[in-house]
C-alpha cells in the first residue's frame, strides 16, 4: 500500500459502505470489490461497495422509499449530533453505492427481475432516486445494519482524501448475485474473511487498514446470523485511528492501544498496525490478527 507524504488535510466527508455477507458451507463469506487501478481514493484496493454522501440522497422521499422512519435510522446510528435527514440519507448512500457498485438491490420484494429492470433504467441516465419512484420500491434498511464507522486519520497515510465512513452490515439477498460495475470497479470476489487476510499477506490483493481490520474482527463469525446479532447487540464503535512515527515506521494505533487518546478499545484483535514490507501489519505478525 503506497503512502503518501503526512499532510495535514480537510475534514472528513460523510461517507457509507456495505459490508455485504453470506453463508457457504465452508463458513461466511464477504463481497469485495477491486477498486479502478485510477481511482482517487484506493486504487487498486479491495473494498467494500461505497462511497460518500450524494446531495441527493438527501432529497429521497423518505416516507415513500424507506421502510422505516428517520429518526429510527437516527437511533441507529449513535451519533447524537447528527440530525434525522443525515442519518435517514446516509442509509439512503450506503444502499445506493452497493446497487451501482455490485448490482445489489435491497428493497422489499426484491428479485433478479426488478434488479435487472432497476439497472435498466440506471443505465438510460436516471437517478437512483428516480429508479426507485419509477419502479414503486422501498428500500429495506431493517435489513441493514450499523457496525462501525471509520474517521480517516487527520495525519493522511494513503490517501489525500478523508472520510467518516458508516460501514453497514447486511446478508445479500438470496435471489439476487453481487457482481463489480466495470466501471468503478473492475474485480470481485466471496471469500472469507481469513481467506482474503491471507491472500493480502501473501500479496495477491491490496487491504487498506480499515478493510484489514473489519476482516479480522468477521474472521472471529461463523454465520452471517452471528454477525447480525453482535450489529444489534451493540451500537456501532467510533474508530478514529491515529498516526504516529516510531523508530522510522509509521504506526497506526487503534482505541485501547497505549499510544491512542481513546484508552477503551473499540475491535478485538491488535491495537496497531505498522507500515513495514509495503504493507500494514501487526507487531507479532499475520496470526495476532485472530489473537
């Protein structure tokens, strides 16, 4: 993972991703896409299907196209200082970029048929919004729910941009396949959660930090029903991770680590990464990850 030169830079953009799950019989399994090798923002990377915040997520019609109200979304969140719009639109974002990034469509009713007729009429130039008055269809974030959120460090590492990122956790639809845009995206892959850490030590995928650490915390899941319960159990942690220089290496440490202002931790798993080997890995190395 390339970093870039320690800058100072803007605050962060409200942004929102899917971590898209389901169960195999060799355990669960997570979607991720491969990110334009041009892109801005991780390119090359795997991740998760999202992106920030559209001006238009907001302008939805909320009491037609959600299943459920925005202060409900609100609740949610856990973030008090947001106000309802905010909350209902960053829903609204999260389920928009998993259905131009991977095809998926979480609305009720949903099948092959409306995600195809919905892509249809994407690809003639309407709107998300307009897709969905068009086909009279609710989004269903009952089924969505919040897992984490992730602040980019105010010292940049890998990117110029920051965000403040809702990752959501939901199980894709049977009757419906996940599959990269070619456009935004241009790989993708199920794999477990494991499986993907392995391949990204191996060298055959580029993680950034975030991705990195919200496989190792799904590793700790069987099902995707055991995820679902922890998401409802708890309400989502705030990971601001901070930078710091040791000995020449670049550190990023996590809440509960001894060099982070946030002495409660926030993950299970290490409370660090460090930037050695052109990658991000812990201290004591691939299996601490599981520790």
């Amino acid at each position: 993972m390339e970093l870039h030169p320690e800058t100072l830079i803007s605050p962060a953009r409200d942004a929102a991703t899917v971590v898209m799950l389901r169960d195999t019989d060799q355990g669960l399994e997570v979607f991720l896409i491969k990110r334009h090798g041009l892109s801005d923002v991780l390119g090359g990377a795997y991740v998760f299907p999202g992106g920030k915040l559209d001006g238009n997520d907001a302008e939805l019609d909320m009491a037609t196209h959600l299943d459920q109200d925005g202060h409900a979304l609100h609740d949610s969140l856990n973030e008090p200082e947001l106000d309802a719009t905010t909350a209902a639109s960053l829903y609204v974002a999260a389920l928009r970029e998993a259905f131009e990034e991977s095809g998926v469509l979480f609305v009720e009713n949903s099948d092959e048929t409306t995600a195809a007729q919905a892509h249809a009429l994407l690809r003639q130039g309407m709107s998300f919004n307009e897709v969905l008055g068009a086909l009279s269809l609710r989004l269903q974030t009952q089924h969505v729910l919040p897992w984490s959120r992730w602040i980019t460090p105010r010292i940049s590492s890998i990117s110029s941009k920051r965000f403040d990122t809702r990752f959501f956790v939901a199980q894709v639809p049977a009757d419906q396949t996940a599959l990269h845009d070619n456009h935004e995206a241009t790989e993708s892959a199920w794999l477990a959660p494991r499986t993907a850490l392995t391949q990204y030590w191996q060298g055959e995928i580029e993680l950034a930090p975030p991705q990195i650490m919200s496989l190792a915390h799904l590793a700790r899941h069987p099902t995707v029903a055991s995820v679902l319960t922890e998401a409802r159990a708890r309400k989502p942690p705030v990971i601001e991770p901070q930078a710091h220089q040791q000995d020449g290496v670049r550190v990023l440490c996590y809440p509960g680590d001894v060099m982070h202002t946030v002495r409660e931790r926030a993950l299970p798993g290490p409370t660090r990464l460090l930037h050695i080997n052109q990658r991000f890995e812990p201290v004591q190395g691939f299996d601490a990850l599981f520790a």
